[in-house]
C-alpha cells in the first residue's frame, strides 16, 4: 500500500469519519462471571467416538502434580494411570440427568461422589474474539538477540508457530518505557512542532525490536494466525512535558493532573508525533492496528509517564490524536484508557459518554490492583462488565498483565492468577488478553528502573537457554484453542467439594470477598465469631504468595474487613491478627431482617447496586429496613443473607444459590464456538487440591448424545474441544 506523508496540518475541521466505520461488535446479554485457571497443561489427545454420534473429544490438561503434564492431549488409558476416574469419555450418559446426585452418579457412568455440573449452550452467543497476545518491549527483543539461533527458533514457534499456543496480538512503546536499557525517543529536539527531525528511519529500535517483530509475523502468518499489533505510548519527548517538582521537563516521572504542557502546538505536535510513529514502523513493514493514547494515564511513574485524567485524555483525542490519525491513517483503531480495570466504567462515561466518541473504537485496562500485589489480576470484573453494557458497540481490551516482583521459578500461583484474570475478563465481556514481557532475563529484567517482573518464557543466567514458565502453559489452555473470530457462549459450572475443611482455601489477604456459584467449598464456610464479632474463614489459607516455593510453609487466619479504596470500598480478606489502624473488621451481628450489620458504622453487607447474581459486590451500604407491611426482606434483598451454623454458607436470601466466597470459586469454567472449525471449546481450571468429577450437558448434544463424564486433576486446567 501507498503510505501517505504525515503533514503539519491543524487537526480542527477534520472530516468526522471514523475508523470503526462499519464495525460492528455485537455482545449480547451476560452470563455467570467463571474462572478457568490452567494448572498443568498436558500435551495428550481424547480421540473418542461418543456412544451415539460420531463427535470426536480432545481433552488437554496441564496439572501441577505432574510434571509431565503440560498442555498434554489426554487419552482413557493414561487418565487411568494417572489415577482419574474419568467415567465416560464420551458423549452417551444419556441416564444422567442434571441436577446430579449422589444416588444417580453411577448412572453417569461415574463412582458414587459428589459430581460437579457444567452446561454449555452454543446457541447464547456473546462477544467475538480478537486474539491473545505479549509485548515486543525492547527488554524482550535484547533477550531475544543473546540468546543462541535454534533457541530464538524455539521461542517464536512456541509464541506463534502452528505447534505453539496461537498469538496473535503484539503491543508495543512508542519511544522507550521502563523495559528499555534508557530513555530515547525519536524528536529530541526542543519545541520542534512542525517535527521537521522526527526521525522517520526510527533508527533506534531497528537494532532489535523491528526485526523481532518481523520474525514473529512472519511465522505467525504461516500459521494462519495474522499478528495484529497495538501501540503505546509511555511518554512524549521530554519538551512536551511540564517540569515536575521545579525540576526541568524529563521522560521519567509526570506532573498531574496533566503531564503533557498546557499549549495547543505542544498537542497538536504530540499527536502527529504518533501519527509519524505509525507511519515510520509501517515503512518498515510493521503496520499498527491499534494504539491507546497513553499507557497508565492514571501513574506519574518514576519511569516514562505522563499523566492524563478522563477528561484531560478525552479532550486530547477528541481535539487533536482524534482527527490527525483520521486524516493519516483512519484505519488505525483508537482504544482509550489503558489502566487498571476498577476505573474503567469511570473512563467510559467521560470519553464514551461524549461527542468525541465517534473517533474511540472501544477500551483497554490492565489487571492490576492497586498498592497489593497479591491482588493483581483479582477484582475490577465488574467495571468490565458495567462498561460493556454503557457502551455494547465498543471494544473491551485487556492489554497488559504481569506478575512482580522479579521473577519466581515454576510458580504455580502464578499461572493460575493469570489464567483466573484473563477467563474473569472473558466472561465479562472483553475480546482479548495481552501478556506483558514475551521474554526476560533471569533476574526479571533488563529494566533500567529495576522494576523487574516475570515472563511466560525467561532465560537462563548465562542466555544459552531458556526456562519455560508454568504461565506459559495455563495462558496457552486459552490462547492456543480459542482463535481470533471465536464467540464466547454461555457457560455455567457449579461444583462440589461436599464441605471438606482440610482443602487449603489458598487464597490471600487483601483479596475481595464476592457473591458466587455455592460450590461446598472451603472458600465458602465461614465462622460467625461472637466473642469480637467476625466473620472468619473456618480453614486458615497457605501463605503460597510469600513462599510460592514451599520454602517456609505456615497458614494464615482470614477475616472479612471493610475494602480501603475509598472509590471502591469492597470487603477483602485481611490476617485476623491485624490490629494496624487501616483495618477495619466488620463487627458482624445478624438482625431480625437477616442483615449483616457492622456494629462499628451501623451500615449493612450489601450486593452493590442490588446485583443478585454470580460475581455481585459486597460493601457496606445504608441499611434499608423494611416497614411493617413488608415481607422481611423484600425491602432489602440485597442485604437479606442466611447463616447456615451446619456448613459456614452464607447464602443470598433472594437467590440461595449463590454464596459469599473468599475470592472466587475453586471451580470455573469458559466456553467458545470456534465459528471456522465449527466445534465448542471449554476451558476449565480447578484451583482446589483435589480433583474432582464432571458431568458435562451440552445444550444442543445432550438431548440427543446424553452427557459427558470425566474429571479434572487437582491444581488443573483442561480444555475440551468437540
């Protein structure tokens, strides 16, 4: 294609259209919020003709037990050695009916236990699939040149090649960031507007990051998965920005609330900035797909930053980023925000609720939590839900997540929270994840910050090799057999794990406490402690984040205590022994309106904004006492809860099939329709420490096929294609 010249032209008279255009991302209704965590990929096959169709099953499992089982294609022999009572492999329990029970296990084909249910239904459809994707950061590309030829070969096929878990989404930095080894960006010159020395060969990142970059699209290409890419920036040249603290204007760090200077030929430079930036890699055979104005507008980072509020960003694009990418490349998308998901529905309302939303084609956010990083990759669903519905019509983009600090060998944890994050952004409506680093080195790095953090893929010490991360199988569970154009469809898994309180909830402190699915799990039995009034978890939790290894193992006591984001305020899992003056534990007593009051505040346990369904918010809220003529909860449903002593639930009055739950349950799953292959594809995790038996019903399958019984491992994540 012709690429036109960028010109310095005042971006105000610009022709409105849009580059979304004809685009049409139609999501409708929504379903239970599931998490499917990949625990132990193993690479084995279930080829199995199902008893009364010719359906062929392929199960793929990944287990934490077993080191050999790593994104593994399972058959019923070796399901067998491993110990499984798998049941029926296929299709044909047409004798199970849901509900199951434990008198009608056996005519499942499966032995007299609890069984876990899961119904997929291919005929509700919701949002189409973007892809799945990591970041070409210059700290990845140096990685990447160290190491040996065969070795780049490995990583790339791993990443993008027919046999590897199917990337199809890259994003970049405009000028440096944080995993660079400096600053750089290509206009160093002072108050250059007209950006006459732009420099158009972007020299610095043709050393390693354009031809890594070519290398991976190339064999993407092949594989018939085409890389998209996503561009952002960090920060504009260090001219552009306001001075910090009296200090002279620098890349790293931002003033707030705005860190770009308040002058119109500043922003107009800015935003042809970008505009050359996209025409300079698409010279070198890199064309952009998307870009987001401003990676984490909401941290004045020590590192390359520069802050925007919703408003400050809404009118940089509607003023300026807006109509120059319209005139130089309408077909570039505009994606807004790109920070943390909790502030998502906030940013929607400024720049979607606006005039200037015709030039933003949807949203990007990231996972992470705030001053916890145990909570990265843990809440915020609810934002991604409520933004989808503000605005139906737009993308939803997770476009970075990480896990830090530095790196943690074979850390299962890990895995498991990435996967929880990107099946949770999933069911909530987003079309696609974007991992952070493809590849660092062993120490989490180069990052010229030292804010060093973990990878799918790392090197090892001396960069002869490289070690594979168990994230790497679990984000591949998804990735790998969801492709771009999939659709997800309805899912709903409810488990059982019949009240056993020696199973490690293994869930931490700071975590949020939420409304989900009642499994019987220990995530969901709780002590209503009358001696000081707390609701605690009956089984302390493993401190598997400060000692993922094992190297120091103790239990930690869990109690509920109010959130401390004043913003978002939802209740979170605290040590019980906190005594520091930011905690604040719900001093609980029950009512006789069955609320949940907290003596302290004299504010109830509320499901925010009268969510009554899985994933609904708990905080505290005004209690709403019912009058005389009412029913005795029918003012308050969403502060109505029933304490059953005999199993520590806490149900929902109004919907009893949901429970309070330390996080989410230990049993999730995700479901797709793969519209080229035509087959449905499941993705489930068990993030307990047992496994467990399910019963599958396929809405379309089973009327005529039955049922299908196998089972999960412990600590697992399996995919199942049909």
């Amino acid at each position: 294609d012709q690429i036109p010249d960028d010109e310095d032209v005042t971006p105000m008279g610009r022709s409105s259209s849009t580059s979304n255009t004809g685009r049409s991302y139609q999501c409708i209704g929504i379903s239970v919020a599931v998490l499917l965590i990949l625990a132990g990929i193993g690479y084995t096959s279930i080829n199995f003709a199902a008893n009364n169709s010719n359906t062929t099953i392929q199960l793929f499992q990944t287990s934490m037990g077993r080191n050999d089982v790593r994104l593994s294609l399972m058959t019923a022999s070796n399901m067998v050695d491993l110990g499984l009572d798998i049941g029926s492999l296929s299709f044909g329990n047409t004798k199970c009916q849901l509900p199951l029970s434990s008198e009608s296990n056996a005519d499942c084909g499966l032995s007299k236990r609890p069984l876990s249910s899961l119904l997929v239904n291919s005929a509700s459809k919701y949002q189409s699939i973007i892809g799945f994707g990591g970041a070409f950061t210059e700290a990845t590309a140096i990685n990447f040149n160290k190491i040996p030829t065969d070795v780049q070969k490995r990583v790339i096929d791993m990443y993008f090649g027919k046999n590897g878990i199917g990337l199809s989404l890259g994003r970049i930095h405009i000028n440096s960031c944080d995993f660079s080894i400096e600053s750089y960006s290509f206009d160093d010159i002072k108050d250059d507007f007209d950006l006459q020395y732009f420099d158009t060969e972007v020299t610095h990142d043709n050393a390693f990051i354009i031809p890594l970059i070519l290398y991976a699209m190339e064999v993407a290409e092949d594989s018939g998965r085409p890389l998209r890419i996503l561009a952002s920036p960090w920060s504009p040249p260090a001219w552009m920005k306001k001075p910090v603290n009296g200090s002279k204007s620098s890349m790293l760090g931002s003033a707030t609330p705005g860190g770009l200077k308040d002058d119109p030929r500043v922003k107009a430079s800015w935003a042809l900035y970008i505009s050359k930036f996209i025409t300079a890699y698409k010279r070198k055979g890199v064309p952009v797909w998307a870009i987001t104005p401003q990676n984490e507008p909401e941290f004045p980072a020590p590192w390359e930053a520069c802050a925007y509020n919703s408003t400050l960003e809404r009118d940089f694009i509607g003023g300026y980023l807006g109509p120059t990418l319209d005139a130089h490349h309408p077909e570039v998308l505009i994606l807004a925000y790109d920070h943390n998901k909790d502030h998502l529905l906030e940013w929607a309302e400024t720049i979607l609720g606006s005039d200037y939303k015709k030039y933003v084609d949807g949203m990007a956010f990231h996972w992470y939590g705030g001053d916890y990083r145990v909570t990265d990759g843990t809440y915020g669903y609810d934002a991604v839900n409520a933004t989808h519905h503000f605005a139906p019509d737009k993308i939803l983009l997770a476009s970075e997540g990480c896990n830090c600090p530095g790196v943690n060998i074979d850390d299962w944890l890990r895995a498991e929270r990435l996967a929880h994050d990107v099946m949770f952004d999933l069911q909530n409506y987003a079309q696609g994840w974007i991992d952070w680093n493809l590849l660092v080195d062993y120490t989490g790095g180069p990052n010229h910050l030292n804010n060093m953090c973990d990878a799918a893929v790392i090197t090892t010490e001396d960069f002869s090799n490289i070690h594979v991360q168990p994230k790497y199988f679990y984000f591949g569970h998804i990735s790998k057999y969801v492709p771009p154009g999939s659709v997800r469809i309805s899912s709903s898994i409810v488990g059982d794990f019949s009240y056993d309180e020696n199973i490690d909830p293994n869930v931490q402190g700071n975590i949020e406490v939420l409304m989900y699915q009642c499994e019987k799990s220990s995530r969901q039995m709780w002590r209503l402690n009358m001696d000081n009034r707390t609701i605690e978890l009956i089984t302390p939790s493993s401190d598997a984040w400060n000692h993922p290894n094992g190297d120091e193992f103790r239990t930690t006591r869990l109690c509920v205590a109010k959130g401390v984001d004043p913003k978002r305020g939802v209740l979170r899992l605290v040590d019980c022994t906190y005594s520091d003056p930011y905690t604040h534990f719900i001093a609980v007593e029950l009512n006789a309106f069955s609320q949940i009051v907290d003596q302290a505040s004299g504010l109830c346990v509320s499901m925010e904004e009268g969510v009554l369904e899985p994933g609904a918010v708990l905080k505290l809220a005004t209690c709403k006492t019912p009058s005389d003529d009412e029913a005795p909860y029918a003012a308050a449903a969403s502060q109505s809860f029933i304490f059953d002593g005999s199993t520590g639930e806490i149900r929902a009055s109004a919907n009893n099939a949901i429970c309070m739950t330390a996080g989410w349950p230990f049993l999730n799953a995700v479901a797709f329709w793969d519209n080229v292959k035509k087959q449905t594809i499941v993705v489930i995790s068990n993030e307990a420490s047992v496994p467990t038996p399910i019963v599958l019903m396929d809405a379309t399958l089973s009327k005529s096929h039955g049922q299908l019984g196998f089972m999960i491992d412990a600590r697992s994540m399996e995919t199942l294609v049909y």
